[in-house]
C-alpha cells in the first residue's frame, strides 16, 4: 500500500525494495545512485536531472526538503563535468558543501575553497562566496557554474552583498558553459527579450517531507508559551526563529535562566569558558542546553552548535537569518517566534523559507512549525537579476565590473564620470564599488581633509599606533565605528593593535574579557569586530590608501591589511577556523610557514594519536571537523 502510494506521487525514494512487488523494484532501481551510496531520487529530482544531462541551462525552485544539494551531487558523479565553480552566499554553507563534496568526490575531483589555494589538476571545483570567486584569477574555462540560493541576485531583496554576487556570477558565465541556479520558493524570473543568458525554469512545491503548522498567534503571553513549548521533549530539536542577534541572546538568556534541556553539554562550556573567558553570558546558555547561531558567533563554534543540535545535545538552537539560508539542520521543530528580521516585517517569500526548515527527509518526515504571529499575506515571489537586466537599469556600483566593449555609449559615459569625480582608473573603481561609489566618495574628501592637515596617511608596510588612528578616524567619519563591532573610533584603534599585539588569539580573548565592563549582552560585540577584520575593515583602508597614493606613490598599506585580514596570524589558522576547527586549538600546533596542508596534517596525526595538546573534548570535534573516524 505505502509502495504504490509512493510510486504514484512520485516519491519513489519512499520506495520500500524489500517487500516491494516487481514493478516498483524496477522503479525504486532505475532511479537509484550507486555512485551516491545508494540513493533513490524522487520524480520531480530525475525531471531536473534529465533537462541538465542534456546541457540546458536550469534554474529550479523547490522548497528546502527538495534535496537540491543531491542534485549537483548527481552531476558530478556522471563523469560530464570536470571544473566546477560553485557560489555559495556565506561561509557556513560553503563549509557544508566543503565537507559533503569531501566525503564523496575527494579522489574524484580537486576542492578549491581558500583564496591562497591553487588549482593543480584538470578536475577541480571551486567553492567560494561571491567576493572570492570574483577575485579569483585561476579560475580558466568551466564545464558548469552553480550558484545557490540565486534569490540574492535580485537588487530589491536590499543585501549589499548583491553587486559582488551579480558581478561574480556573470564573469563565471562567460567563462561557463553550462550554468543551475537553485533556490526555493521562487515563482518566475525576469529577463529582458535580447537577454544573452538562456534556461529553462523549473518551479515545484514537490516536498518530501510534511509539516504540521500550530497557530499560536492568539496567546496572550507569547514568551511564556515559547519557554512552555521548548521544554517538551516531543518537539525537539527545536529551531527557534528571532529578529535579531540581541534577541537571539535574550531569549536563549531567559529561557537558561528558567529550565535547563540537558545535562551533557557541560564540556562544551567549559570549553568556552577556558578559551573566550567567564563572562560570556552565552556561557551559561549552553551549560543548560541551548544553542545560538548568529553572526556574532566565532564561524567554528556556530558550525559545533549545529552539530550538537542534530545530536541533541543542545535540542534548543535560537537563531537569526544566518541558519536560514541554506544551512541544513535535523530540526523536528520550528517556531517562529518573531515576524521581522532586524527591523522589518519578513515577507512570504522569506516567512516560507523558514517554514520550510521543519523536518528532514529521514529523521523527522513530518516537521511541526509553531507560529506566534499571523504570516504574510501569500503573494508571488518573482527575481530580477541584474545580470539578466538592461546594463542601462544596472547601478554605477555593477557597471565598474563590465568591460568598456560590453557596455552602451552612455553607460560609458555614467562610469566615465564617476572615474573623473573620484580620480580613479577603471580597474581602481571595482576597489571602490566594494565599499560603495557613494561611501568611496565621502572616503575621499576625508582623505583630502586628512592630507591637508598632516602626513600620518602617507606610510608603507607596518604603520604606528598613531597612523592606524588616523585611518580609522577617517572611515569613522563616514561610517560609524559600531559597524566594525567597537563604539568609539578610539576602540576600534586599540583593538586593532590589542590584536597585532596578542601572542595568541586565546590570549586577545582572554584579554578583552578580564577587562570588559560593558553590557554583558554586548560582549559578543568583539566577534563583530574579528568578523569586519577578515571583511568590511580590510575593503575601506585599501580604498583609503588607494586615495592618499594619488598624493603620494610611495603609499602602500597591502601588508597591512593582508594581514588584518587574517587576524595577524598564519592564514592557515583562519582558513581552518572556516572548516570548524577552532583557532585556539589549531594554534598550539601551528609551526612557522605552515600551509593549511602542513597543518591539517599534524592536527590528523594528533587526533589519531594520543597528544596530550587535546581534551577528549577536543579531539571528538576536531575529529568531525576533520572528517576523522576514532577508534
């Protein structure tokens, strides 16, 4: 009965072969991977498989349970593709792709995720946020591009990472020549007539698992009914969905403060207590069994909290948009406690994308998602990219990355202008666009004003303290100095040199804390600002130093923020602080000149064996981090 159900809706991966008769065998067989360890696709998965097996361009939507990632996992298993390059929008993802491609493709292909890494062999994948493939230069000619999540490309969602993803995905295209786009919920894409970019669209609300939706919009005391509902066991694991990362912190506070939802995650904070110091208050959330994942937590801790939340170990997992795009967990449950993200009402699109992480096909097969306030009124979801757009409807910001042949006598003539006003050539004014046209020329008259009063802008290689003061001022003119996780101008000074001058990152942290006097729910700001140091700080002091060379050639701060960038630490420490592996771990190993090869390595040979550098603790999360079997 369940076999001919599933055969008829089209869940053939619900196919039972054991007891199924011998047509559904020979359907369950015909649609299964071996390559893929045995996995059975689904009808609408072997639709989309057939029309990109054939060369056509593809983009689909399909809700989050789809099982979109199998489908690029399908693709590089037939043998048709050879350099990949995929487009993932942040670091968690990537690590999550990372580390499945690892498991299945290691002998097949070569994995290229880190910007010192190089392509040596013909068969490679290049994984990468928008800002790094489009910076790369060893990219050559691709057999397929994919990009997930491709709802980003539409200037009207408001990410300022959207002119960096758009100018990416098309200098990939014209290297490309096949592309699949993917992303749920998404009802048409708009191009223009003469577009040169063609594809077939596939849209599906085909899902594999189901869900039960519990509208608590009528309870009164809403917080009281959240903490009511995330002490029952049933529903976890369970996702909760805040505005904010503040809100984030209070509430996971809150509920700590009240109950506790397990009693194994004791290793976990001390753990943090050791390595960041006691007065995290996250500290005592996750003593008593709750997670939070938000952009104020370090990149290996949030990926260990995943983790531990798909183990139960810490069944509660309070979260913002950063879990939300594209980052798969076990949870059973979600609830979706707040109706904005930061200040604004969430629309359907998003409210849909959210719903949609309750359940996961073979865990939980029916997910529940508990609702406390009315969802947005259903409309349909449609994306505009820029890149499928009239060059004449881009912004200035995407125009500086097209060539001058690819563009129109006046779209020429727009960037022409912003190239005289700003005194930059071509290629200086994509150095701008990553921070802005409009901010880059605000940079500039504080430049001017600066140079006009003294000399402190005009220094090479490793600057004083009072050299990187005034080059923080100047960005702090224009942008505020809580955009960079500090409050003042002369906080950001100082925690800039506090982190060129710590020995260790353990030491910097333990630093900060044993002289933090602040808000105790402001203490992650530090993370913030170790976030803008690897991206955000690094863009606007090359731009301020772009400017001050025009008055002097002698200007040159890449040393400087090249190593900003990395935390003043071997680059191999950061890049395997992205895979999970905690750089206070990574650094007692860490030798001089290591590549991230050299170390990972010596961390392998220290997991397998028996050093006494690691906890029993550690040594479990290294050893997932680092795909590692212990015996």
């Amino acid at each position: 009965m369940v076999n001919a159900l599933a055969r008829a809706t089209g869940l053939w991966n619900y196919i039972d072969k054991e007891i199924a008769d011998y047509a559904d065998l020979l359907l369950a067989e015909s649609v299964t991977s071996e390559e893929l360890g045995g996995i059975t696709f689904h009808r609408e998965q072997i639709e989309a498989l057939n029309t990109l097996l054939s060369g056509e361009n593809l983009i689909l939507s399909a809700p989050t349970s789809f099982g979109k990632s199998l489908l690029v996992d399908a693709l590089l298993a037939s043998g048709k593709y050879r350099r990949v390059a995929i487009i993932l929008p942040t670091i968690a993802l990537l690590d999550e792709f990372r580390r499945r491609l690892r498991r299945r493709f290691q002998d097949k292909f070569e994995l290229v995720m880190h910007p010192e890494e190089r392509a040596a062999g013909a068969d490679v994948i290049f994984l990468g946020t928008q800002e790094r493939l489009l910076n790369r230069d060893d990219i050559g000619t691709l057999d397929l591009t994919v990009v997930d999540e491709f709802y980003k490309l539409d200037p009207r969602r408001k990410d300022e990472r959207n002119v960096a993803l758009n100018a990416a995905v098309r200098r990939l295209l014209l290297k490309s020549r096949q592309f699949f786009f993917l992303g749920p919920n998404i009802d048409d894409v708009t191009v223009t007539v003469e577009g040169r970019w063609k594809f077939q669209f596939l849209k599906t609300r085909f899902s594999t698992v189901a869900v039960d939706i519990y509208d608590l919009g009528e309870v009164e005391d809403k917080e009281a009914r959240l903490y009511e509902e995330l002490r029952q066991e049933r529903n976890w694991p369970s996702l909760v969905f805040v505005s904010s990362p503040d809100r984030a912190n209070m509430l996971a506070g809150t509920a700590a403060d009240k109950f506790k939802v397990s009693h194994t995650a004791d290793e976990m904070a001390t753990w943090m207590r050791e390595n960041y110091g006691d007065k995290w208050p996250l500290i005592a959330v996750v003593n008593n069994g709750f997670a939070v994942h938000h952009a104020r937590i370090p990149r290996s801790l949030a990926s260990q909290m995943v983790r531990l939340f798909n183990a139960k170990t810490l069944p509660v997992l309070f979260c913002t948009s950063t879990l939300i795009e594209g980052v798969n967990t076990a949870a059973k449950t979600v609830m979706i406690y707040d109706k904005k993200i930061s200040r604004a009402n969430f629309d359907f699109f998003t409210f849909s994308n959210i719903k949609g992480r309750a359940g996961r096909l073979g865990e939980h097969r029916v997910g529940q998602v508990y609702l406390f306030n009315p969802p947005p009124p259903p409309q349909e979801t449609e994306v505009a990219p820029t890149l499928f757009d009239d060059e004449e409807n881009a912004s200035d910001d995407y125009l500086v990355f097209l060539d001058e042949v690819d563009l129109s006598k006046d779209t020429n003539a727009r960037i022409s202008v912003i190239s005289n006003e700003l005194g930059l050539s071509r290629d200086e004014l994509r150095i701008a666009s990553s921070v802005g046209l409009e901010t880059a020329a605000r940079i500039r008259h504080q430049v001017l004003q600066s140079l006009h009063n003294s000399s402190l802008l005009i220094w090479s290689g490793y600057p004083d303290y009072n050299q990187i003061e005034e080059v923080v001022r100047v960005i702090c003119q224009v942008k505020s100095a809580r955009d960079f996780g500090a409050y003042s101008d002369k906080q950001l000074t100082f925690l800039i040199s506090a982190l060129r001058g710590a020995q260790k990152i353990k030491d910097f942290m333990l630093n900060y804390n044993s002289s933090y006097k602040g808000d105790p729910e402001a203490y992650d700001g530090i993370f913030k600002f170790l976030r803008a140091c690897e991206y955000g700080l690094p863009q606007v002091i090359s731009l301020v130093a772009l400017f001050a060379s025009k008055r002097d050639d002698s200007v040159n701060y890449d040393l400087f923020v090249r190593e900003l960038s990395r935390w003043f630490r071997n680059e191999a420490l950061r890049s395997l602080e992205e895979e999970g592996i905690p750089i206070q771990v990574a650094e007692r190993f860490v030798k001089n000149n290591d590549s991230k090869k050299t170390l990972t390595k010596r961390l392998e040979q220290a997991v397998l064996g028996e050093s006494g550098l690691l906890s029993d603790f550690e040594r479990n999360w290294l050893a997932y981090a680092l795909d590692l079997k212990l015996t």
